[in-house]
C-alpha cells in the first residue's frame, strides 16, 4: 500500500538550531530515506520552503483571493511530504516512528487514495497519447 506522510516542523525551533545542529538532522534524515529507499520502502517526496514564501487560494464571493502565507494559523507547518511503500497502517507507523524528523515536529501517515491516483493517471497517459 502507499501512504502519503506529511512532515510538519517548528519553523521557529528548526530556524534557531546552530548551522551544525540543522545540518546533522537534515544527514540524519536523508540517512534514514537512504534506509527506506534500500528496502523498497521510500517512493519520493518534496521538502517544502519556509511558509513565508507561501500563498493560499480560496475562493469567497466567486472570486479567487491569495492570501500569504499558510491558511492554517499554527505553530507546526507542513515541511515536506514523503511517499511510502508499507504493508499496512500499522507497518508505516512502525517506520516513520524511526525517521528523525519526527524529532522536529509530527508526521501525519494517511492512505493514498489508489482510486483517485488511478484516475488521475489514466487522464494523464491518454492526454500523453493524445499529443503523440
């Protein structure tokens, strides 16, 4: 099964760790992807820039508004999102359990929605075929 988990982070705590403590967690991170990708368990993911540099769009008396910044008005902010290969819920929760970045905020572990993703890429493959 996949599963989609959502890294969140401290933004604050994280941007005042000593270049050195960040940078050991960030090699302690990726030591533990490393781990996940040799036993067939990581299937990608995204960091996230800070969410400063982000916008949310809503819609509100149909029109689309930006606003800056996160819609959430929260001290942990989604960081990144990473792909997993793992029998069940339970076998995910065993192996984000041991990721470090849970030591810098939460890991959200939802099921992918495998009828959804396979629609979504059945459109893609016959848009592919369609512009061949």
């Amino acid at each position: 099964m996949k599963f989609v988990c959502l890294g969140y982070l401290d933004e604050n705590k994280f941007a005042n760790l000593s270049e050195e403590e960040g940078q050991k967690m960030m090699n302690a991170c990726f030591d533990y992807d490393d781990e996940l990708r040799r036993k067939g368990h990581f299937l990608g993911g995204e960091a996230l820039d800070w969410s400063r540099k982000a916008v949310t769009l809503r819609t509100k008396n149909g029109q689309v508004e930006v606003t800056d910044g996160p819609y959430a008005e929260t001290k942990e902010i989604l960081g990144g999102i990473l792909l997993l290969e793992a029998r069940d819920i339970n076998h995910a929760i065993s192996l984000m359990s041991a990721h470090p970045g849970v030591k810098v905020g939460p890991f959200e572990i939802r099921p992918a929605d495998e009828q959804i993703n396979r629609l979504i890429a059945e459109r893609g493959a016959r848009l592919n075929t369609a512009q061949a």
